[in-house]
C-alpha cells in the first residue's frame, strides 16, 4: 500500500482558507454525528440513498427540504475516525495545490461539482440501492483528478513497504485510481448491494476534476508543471 505524507508545498502564495474549511466542516460535522443520539436514523436521513433518486422522493425517515439535498449533506458525513482521517489526509495533501492553481472560489465550486459528480456516478451504478451513502471522498477524487493533470511531475512523500520515499504524482495518484477501479469491479461482480458500488463515486469524481480542471484553473497556470 502506498501512503502519502506529504508533497513540496512552496510555489503556494496564498493561504488555502478554503482547504481549512473543508477539512474544518468534515471534522465538525463528524462531532455532531457522535453527539447524535441516533446515528442510524441521522445516516439514513443525511446520507445519499440511490433508491430516493430513482423513485424520486424520500424513502425513510424524510428531512426538512428536497431529497436531493443529501448530494451536498453526504459529502461532509463519514462513517468512523479512519473514514475521516484517510479523507482529510488526501485534502490537506493535495487540496492546496489545486485551490492554489484555481483560486479560492472557483476551488470550492469546483469541489462540491465533483462530489455531485461522484454522487450521479453511484447512483447510476446502482440506482435501485437502498444502502446509504456517504464520505468526501467523491469530491477529493475529483480534487486527485485536478492535481494529476496540473502537477504529475510533483513530488510526493509516501510511504510504501514501511519505507518513506518520493514518487510523482502521476503514479501515486495513478495507482489509486487503477485500485479504485479493480475492487470496484472486483466487489460488483459479487453482488449490487455492496460497498464496491461506492467505488463509482471515487471513478466518477476522479473523472469530473480530470475535465473540470480545465474550466477552474487560473489561465496563468500551466498544466502538467
């Protein structure tokens, strides 16, 4: 398994306030969801049901609002302490660089668009899934996507084989992805109603931030530095 640490942060001149308060947002709600007194009853409610989007209306219990609110609610919700820490981890890493290269602004846009992507990914794979669904790491995957194309030459710290080294880019990030893809496949050949179909959210993500990146990205920053 590879795991990255860190990459070379010093061509960012701004502060990623954005970036901050992702990571602050995912952190706060996860508290709420450990005061919460049911935590069932609040994934259920918050997190993406595929079937509420296929039958168009809320399957159980309801919330205040449309049903489709939960594309933005489910991204900022996460399922226990190494869901939330691998997920903040990649956003503290990569988030940066990319805000650097769009912009605060067009970097949040940016964000959530490529969870909703994530999120219509899942969807479409199993649409008939009663099996909450929730986590950034739709929208991260698309903020991998970004970084790849920007930054493949990029040096990344990881650690592999109990061994801290370098790697670019391009084949820290190319290997999750062909991961991502293998035990999507791999867990969708054994049944429908399995946690492999959240692996087309990761797929569908990554995709939307390989194409977005290039409407978000300041003109002044060159792909493939």
């Amino acid at each position: 398994m590879v795991l990255p640490l860190g990459d070379d942060d010093s061509r960012i001149d701004i502060t990623p306030f954005i970036t901050f308060a992702l990571i602050a947002a995912n952190v706060l709600v996860f508290i709420y969801q450990l005061t919460h007194g049911n935590i069932e009853g609040f994934f259920q409610t918050w997190s993406v049901i595929p079937a509420e989007y296929s039958r168009g209306t809320d399957v159980a219990p309801t919330h205040p609002g449309p049903f489709w609110i939960t594309t933005l609610s489910a991204m900022f919700m996460h399922g226990g302490w190494l869901h939330l820490l691998g997920n903040m981890l990649f956003l503290w890493i990569f988030g940066d660089n990319v805000e650097h290269a769009m912009g605060s602004l067009r970097f949040l846009v940016f964000y959530l668009l490529c969870g909703i992507a994530a999120t219509l990914a899942h969807i479409l794979v199993g649409p008939s899934s009663n099996i909450p669904s929730l986590g950034a790491s739709g929208a991260i995957s698309g903020v991998l996507g970004a970084y790849m194309v920007l930054f493949p030459k990029q040096r990344v710290r990881v650690l592999i084989f109990r061994m801290i080294t370098y790697m670019p880019a391009i084949a820290v990030i190319g290997m999750w992805i062909v991961l991502q893809f293998i035990n999507g496949i791999g867990a969708m050949a054994q049944t429908e109603e399995t946690g492999g179909v959240a692996y087309a959210a990761h797929v569908g993500g990554f995709v939307a931030g390989l194409v977005l990146v290039f409407v978000f990205r300041r003109r002044s920053v060159t792909a493939g530095a």
